[in-house]
C-alpha cells in the first residue's frame, strides 16, 4: 500500500477524534481502579477494540456521508468524495475493523464491553448518520448518546461492571457534545443549510442554537462538579473544573453580541481542549496522594 493510500485510509477513520475517545476510555479505565493501576494486558486490548471500533464507525460515517461531504466546503477533500476509494473500498475496510475490536473486546476483555462497544457503534455509524441526522435539528443531543460512551467502555473493560461513577463521565461528555457541536455548526452554517442538513442553526436560526448552546453549558458547569461531590476526585479537579466551565460559558455568552465570525470556531477548539484537559485533571488528581476514595458513593455496580 503506498504511503497516499495508507492516508487515505487512515482519514477515512478520523484519527483525531479516535484519540480523544481512546484517551476519555482510558480515563475510564484508570478511575475504576481505586488503587495502583489497571492490568497493562487489559489496557491494550480494550483500547485497542475500542479505538478499532470507533475508527471502523468513522469509516461507515464516510461511506453515508459521501454525497453530503462532495457538498461541503469543510469535508469535500475526503477520500469518497475525491474518488480516491469506493464504497466497497471502505465498507470491507469498516468491515475489517468492526471484526478485529469485537474478537479482541470478545476475546480478551469481557461480553459486556463487548456488547456495549457494538452498541454505541450502532450508535454512531447507523441511527446518528442515518437517520437522526437527516431528520431531526435534536440530531447531536439524541444521538450524543453514543460518542459519551467511551469512558464508560473503558469502565467495564477493566471491572466488568456498569456503575453510577461509569455513568458519570458518560454524563459529562454526553452534555459537553451539544455546544461543542453546535459551535460548530454555527461557524459552519451556510454548508450545512447547502447540503439540506437539519441542523439547529439552520432551522431555527443562530440566536435560538445559541440559547440551547448556554442551558447546556451551564448543565455541564454543574454535572462537572459532581466527580468531586460523590468523592471521585479531590480539590485539584474541583478548581480546574470551575475554572474551565467558567471559560467555556464565557465564551459561549460571548457568542450572544460578538461581531467576530470567527468566534463559533474559537469557541469549538476551546471545547476539544476542555474536555481533554478536565478528564486528564481526572487522572492526576486519581493518582495524587490526598484523597480517601473509600468514600465513593456511586460504585454499586448497575450491570
């Protein structure tokens, strides 16, 4: 395979995105372990069909979206839209993928990661893509659902229980993915409405997205303290999780009467490194040796 093709499949399962849904399931594999840190054996394979499983759902992603990405001015370089690949190019390739992380998760880690992996596939690739994007402007808050599931895949992986402090995580990125996409679609508006997507700025205008875009900033802001209330982390979270959701609903609130088209942009960036800075104060404030974590109060497993 030349180094062009190996590219082309390589964007066909979003790489960027992949890395922060396999460092948001590693987080989750590290919370669950209240002492020390997971099996390196289980870190590897998990990761490893997870990450497999998403990339594979980028590549169904590509494949549905072909027509409306030759529409778009942002997504009209990808491989289908140029010509690069066929359908059956990236079908056997999604195919390939799907494969491996369901033997691997199967195999090595557990059925119910296994099961729950598969599910938020689904998730993604069919009922998001499909369906709920082509029909309704709720599109990213419905099907949110699936990208949320990360952490919580990284959870069971290692513990082979669902618990309240899975849930948790799954809850933070579940109501971060709104405005963080919404952002997006406001900076990127015209293209939407051209490829007749439904987006909420599209149908209901940019003032109403953006009043949605601060009821679930400021939900965030609140579930985000949380991790600290039910003794999942310490005070190292707590300020940086004040101090972040302070920014991100500054900026959102910014939107309201900035004259600057360049701020749903600036806003969007600012989301992706929120969401990797406060899951990795996650970690360092997990593995600082201040907290009692015997005082967990979520860890009653739920499946």
């Amino acid at each position: 395979m030349s180094q062009s093709k190996f590219n082309q499949y390589l964007e066909l399962t979003k790489p960027k995105v992949v890395l922060l849904i396999v460092f948001t399931a590693l987080v989750g594999m590290l919370l669950s372990v209240d002492n020390g840190l997971p099996p390196w054996d289980k870190v590897f394979f998990g990761l490893v069909g997870i990450g497999f499983a998403a990339s594979a759902a980028a590549a169904i992603n590509h494949w549905a979206d072909q027509k409306i990405d030759a529409i778009m001015l942002r997504t009209q370089h990808r491989p289908l839209p140029q010509g690069d690949l066929t359908d059956t190019n990236v079908i056997v390739f999604a195919a390939l993928l799907c494969a491996i992380a369901m033997g691997f998760l199967v195999w090595k880690i557990n059925v119910l990661t296994a099961v729950l992996t598969f599910l938020s596939l689904i998730g993604y690739a069919f009922i998001y893509t499909f369906f709920l994007k082509r029909i309704t402007p709720q599109n990213i808050v419905i099907g949110g659902a699936a990208g949320a599931a990360p952490p919580v895949l990284g959870w069971t992986a290692i513990t082979g229980n669902l618990t309240g402090d899975a849930l948790l995580l799954f809850g933070i990125i579940y109501l971060w993915t709104p405005p963080h996409f919404w952002a997006l679609a406001i900076h990127r508006v015209d293209d939407y409405a051209k490829a007749k997507i439904p987006m909420l700025p599209v149908t209901h205008g940019i003032q109403h997205t953006w009043l949605h875009m601060v009821f679930y900033t400021i939900l965030l802001f609140l579930l985000s303290v949380f991790p600290y209330l039910v003794g999942m982390s310490g005070w190292v979270y707590l300020i940086g999780t004040v101090i972040l959701g302070a920014r991100f609903l500054q900026l959102v609130w910014q939107m309201r009467t900035s004259t600057d088209p360049m701020l749903p942009w600036k806003v969007f960036k600012f989301s992706i490194w929120y969401l990797m800075i406060l899951f990795a104060l996650l970690i360092v404030d997990h593995y600082l040796p201040v907290h009692d974590f015997n005082q967990k109060v979520f860890q009653t497993p739920l499946l």
